[in-house]
C-alpha cells in the first residue's frame, strides 16, 4: 500500500499479556495523561515554552507529529492492518492491534441485515465509540452484504506474542526461533513471494511486515506431516486423541436449542440436520449439501468421533481435541443487545471446567486442540469494544493448537482450514466421479462473478470488477451473477455458475478470506484474487507456496487504481496454462479442500480433516520428544 495510506495513529499501547501493543513511537514513548498536563501548561506560559525550546528542536517535533501520524514502527517491524467486512476496525498484523482512530458506531442490532438489499451505516443506531477505542459493525451470516465502511488501510507491530505464563513465553520463543531458522532457509523464496504481492516495494515498513509474515508461514508449512491417510496396523502408535466429553451447554445444546434463533432472520435448524451438513443437494449428485459456512465445529467434531486413533484412556493420549462450538457461541449474539457479560459468560464457564480437568493441567493445553467456526477476530474482542467475545485472549487459549476458517496471521498457533464447503464425499469413488463431471464441464464463459457492489465503500474494487465484467457481458466473455436480494442463496446456481467458467473473480468478501473461493476450486474455476490475505497467507497446509500453481493474483490497487483491465489481463492467460491450472486444481488440490461426511471411507485421498488432524497430531508428536 501507498505510504499515504498508511494509518494515523499517534499511538497504540500493547498490555504485557500481549492483548495490547507496547506503547509505539518513533522517537519516545509519551504517556497520554503527562502530554496533556504538558500542553496545558504550555497553553498557560506559551512565551517560557517557546523559549527554553530551540526553533530547530521545535521543527524537529512538529515533523515527529507529522511522521507519527502516517505510520507506526515496532523495533525492526513494521505491521500491516487490511480490510475486513467483519470489522469496523482494522486487519493487523499484530496481535491485538486495532489500528483506526476514527470514531465509529454500532448498526441495530435488530435490524435485519442479512443479505444484499440491506443497508448498513457507519453511523447507524447505536452508542458512539470513543476516538481510542475501534467498534466492530455486525457480522453479516450470508457472504454478500453492503460494506457502507470506508476501507481501512495500513499499520504496524512486534510479530512475537508475550504472555505471564511461563511456558507460553517458552513455546513462543521456540516457534521464534524456528521461524528465523526456517526463514533463512528459504530467504529466496519468501522475497519472491513478497515482490509478487507488495504493490508498493517502497513502502519498507510493507514490506518489511510482508517479510515478518511469510516467515511465520514458513513454521507453518514446517509442521505438514508426512504420514498418509491410512488406517492400517500402526499408524496410531502413540497418536491416541482424546475427546472430551464436554456436559451438552458447551456444545451441542447451542445446535439443538438455539438454532431457530441464533440470529434474527434465519432458521439455522435446517442446516444442522445430517450432522451439521443439512439438506441433500439432489441436483448436484451424490455427497451434496446445503451446508452453511459456519458449520466447521459440528462437522469437525463427527469426524474425529470416529476417528481410528481415538482413545477412550487420558494416558493412551498424545492429542487432545476439545469439541467447544465456541463460533455458535458468540454466533447467537452477535445481532442481539447483549452486554458484554453475557457474551462471554459461556465461554469462561467452560474455561473454569476445562482448568479442572487433569490433562489440560499436565501439560498448560500445549497438547490441545480447538476448531473454530468463524474468523480469529470474533473471539479476540479488545477492551471498549463490543463486539464477539475474549475467548482467544485469554491467557490460558495462548498454548492450545487453534483450527479456524480465517486465521491472524501473527498467531503461530491459529491455523486456517478450508470453510465448509457443499461437497461432503463418502468414498474415494465420489471423489473420481466428481472429478470427471468438472473435468468434462463445458467453461462457456471466460469469467464470472458471483457477489454484490458496495456502494457504500468507495475504495472497495467490487464495482470496477462488475463494470469491467459486465461491458463484455453481450459476448458471453464474463458472467455476473448478482447476489443482491438473496441471488446467492442457491448454492446449485453458484457450483454451476463456476464449473461452467474459467475465471472466478474473488475478492475480499465479509472479511480478508472468503468462502467462495473453495467454492471455486472444488468446481474447477480458477480462482482470480486481490489481495494476499484471502487465501495466500492462511492456509498453508492446504494450499501450495507457489500459489501461481492454482490461482491468478492481480493486486486491488491495481485495479482501483484503474491501471489494469481484469478481463483483458485473463484473456491473455494462454489456453495451456489454463488447463494445466485446472489439471493441478481439480486431480491435486481439490480432494484436501473437501470435508468427507461423517462416515467417509477414503482411502486414496486425503480430504481437509484428515489433512489438518495428521498436521496436529504430528506437531504434538514433535512436541512431546526429547530434543
């Protein structure tokens, strides 16, 4: 991003458990209260002032204001805030970083905003935020909704999180190290990566939060396991997994007892029926299902219920998986006005009984799991603020292994996983057949878009990318399917709209990732993305480094910028390049993007489950031996 984008904030303060920023600025550190006592005695004697201060010291402070204002500077990084529908705030590359200053204010929590036609506003009902402090404007259930929040920009931190206990700092420093290690290793390849997507290579503070985070990827992609998917004699020697057996509130009660209002405009009963996958899709054949996108826990949990390795003894253990439908939690209040309190009242009761159980005592949680349905943001709520709930702030969820669909990627223990998509196989013979149909789908059209404007959000791309695809509409070049008054409700219009397409335009949707994204790949369209954070610097277990191998990346400022025609860009893709795109999308990539049903037999292939169950259960493997 251009410097001139770069946020004004003249200070963020970090709390030694890491939830906040060590106090920044580029010269010193000035606590709120002393610069106020010091301007109001200025104000009094403004001649004793301005004459024990030389003029070029006096400059010197002005041009300090000034430069403090358009970016901030932790030590040797810098660190960069992106766009998130789901957010108010901003995207930070630092743990608990939020870095607008702009005061904001919460929508009606009643109002029935849960699709394209409803309108949101930045100064809609609700009590106004102080300028410190960043509210969060309501996560809206379907992909597509109106953004009227002018989007953010960017900012700055320490990539490494502090914790009091002891043996977080120790796990910390580890994965640190490990990071610096691994990032020497393949210094090559992080730069590359980083020239592709830094739009402005001047921009060192950009850059230089680019680097911190492709390093951290880099530890990431250290933990991929080797082992297959297997079930044969062995494979689960010494990689029991525990499940605990939480009392029902903390799980199951939240689908089965508020599912017909977990939020004001929706019935989510339907979608927790076949456990949690919902309604068959007969339309799109065998192993389809009118699954929601925050759907993960449930499915998650059925799958390792039935799991080969699962052990029924704490001590035959080395993984111990929590099945905590935290993101249900917090889902039920999220448009409803509720105080603070009651949206974290669960989540606390349960840590109380978690923190008696003998295993999480051994070992601080280092050798558990939890998998979250909704995006790190919603469980990382800063004091003032509003919105979602402290689950993940909380000191003793520093250790545990965290599966979520969007993760913070400053965090080495939050790792993203696919969102749930329609496509829940039972056999590897599913896989095959699915396989053929999309291989053989007539593309007709070149390009298509499913997903609405926002008008309300000058600097976002979606309305140049709809006008740009819709001028060659006539000739059948790009396809826009409008989501606006539920449009993109009927997942069968949407999987055909991609199989029947080349390209499929994604960029950001309610926050930096975006569902349909796998929607795209699991139908063989190759995906078009905008900015990095959509999917290249999430999920590095599921998706390659040489993210060219799958994907097309045309920056956002590019286009909003007007420098660059997406459509006239991708009809330069040659055809060869295009099927060896699809070839590796559809017979490498998909199988691991899919969740199997619950009963799944795959043997041949590795699905998204499998995929990230064997990568946790060999880093607590790794964990647990003796260096």
């Amino acid at each position: 991003m251009a410097a001139s984008q770069l946020l004004k904030q003249k200070k963020i303060s970090r709390e030694t458990n890491n939830k906040k920023l060590v106090p920044i600025q580029k010269k010193a550190d000035v606590d709120e209260s002393d610069e106020s006592n010091n301007l109001s005695a200025a104000s009094s004697s403004p001649y004793r002032f301005l004459y024990r201060i030389p003029a070029a010291f006096l400059l010197l402070m002005i041009l300090f204001a000034w430069s403090s204002s358009t970016t901030v500077i932790s030590g040797s990084y810098a660190h960069v805030c992106i766009s998130s529908r789901k957010l108010s705030n901003l995207y930070c590359l630092s743990a608990g970083t939020s870095g607008n200053n702009e005061a904001v204010r919460f929508p009606d929590f009643g109002e029935e905003n849960n699709n394209d036609n409803a309108t949101s506003s930045s100064s809609g009902g609700g009590n106004p935020v102080s300028t410190t402090t960043i509210m969060l404007n309501s996560t809206h259930l379907m992909e597509e909704i109106p953004y009227n929040h002018a989007e953010p920009v960017y900012v700055a931190p320490n990539i490494v999180k502090e914790t009091n206990d002891q043996n977080s700092a120790n796990t910390t420093a580890a994965a640190t190290t490990t990071t610096i290690r691994d990032a020497n290793a393949t210094s090559n390849s992080t730069s590359m990566f980083i020239n592709r997507y830094i739009y402005n290579k001047d921009d060192e503070d950009l850059m230089t939060a680019a680097q911190a985070v492709e390093e951290q990827l880099q530890v990431l992609r250290s933990w991929r396991s080797n082992s297959s998917n297997s079930s044969s004699s062995g494979t689960c020697d010494g990689r029991g997994i525990f499940v605990y057996d939480l009392p029902s509130k903390f799980n199951k009660d939240l689908m089965n007892d508020d599912c017909s209002n977990m939020v004001p405009w929706m019935n989510f009963c339907e979608y927790f029926t076949n456990e949690a996958m919902g309604e068959p899709i007969l339309k799109l054949g065998k192993g389809w299902y009118r699954t929601h996108q925050y759907s993960l826990e449930p499915i998650f949990h059925a799958r390792v219920l039935k799991h080969p390795c699962r052990v029924y003894n704490v001590n035959e253990a080395k993984l111990f998986y929590v099945p905590y439908y935290g993101g249900l939690d917090i889902l039920r209040w999220h448009f409803k006005n509720s105080t603070v309190n009651v949206k974290d009242m669960l989540s606390l009761e349960f840590m109380k009984w978690l923190q008696l159980q003998q295993p999480w005592v051994r070992n601080s949680g280092k050798d558990h799991l939890f998998v979250l349905g909704k995006i790190s943001w919603d469980f990382r709520r800063r004091d003032g603020e509003l919105w979602g709930t402290k689950f993940l702030e909380l000191d003793q969820m520093q250790n545990p292994l965290k599966l979520l669909i969007e993760r913070q990627p400053w965090h080495v223990n939050d790792i993203g996983v696919p969102h749930p998509t329609h496509f829940h196989p039972h056999s590897d013979s599913d896989i095959v057949e699915w396989k053929s149909k999309i291989s053989q789908s007539d593309r007709r059209s070149l390009i298509s878009f499913a997903g609405a404007a926002r008008p309300g959000a000058p600097d976002n791309i979606r309305s140049t990318l709809i006008k740009q695809c819709t001028s060659v509409a006539d000739e059948g070049i790009c396809r826009f399917h409008n989501c606006v008054s539920g449009g993109c409700d009927q997942p069968e219009s949407l999987i055909e709209l991609f199989m029947e397409s080349e390209f499929c335009l994604q960029p950001p949707g309610d926050s930096p990732t975006r569902k349909s994204v796998f929607d795209s790949l699991i139908s063989g369209c190759i995906p078009v993305l905008f900015d990095p954070f959509t999917a290249y610097y999430q999920y590095p277990w599921h998706l390659p480094e040489d993210h060219r191998r799958y994907s097309v990346y045309i920056a956002k400022e590019e286009v909003r910028d007007m420098k660059v025609n997406v459509v006239e860009r991708l009809m330069k893709v040659s055809l060869k390049e295009r099927k060896e795109m699809r070839r590796y999308i559809i017979h490498e990539l998909m199988p691991r993007l899919v969740y199997g049903e619950p009963n799944s037999e795959l043997h041949r292939f590795e699905d998204a489950f499998s995929v990230s169950i064997n990568n946790v259960l060999d880093r607590v493997v790794e964990m647990d031996s003796p260096l």
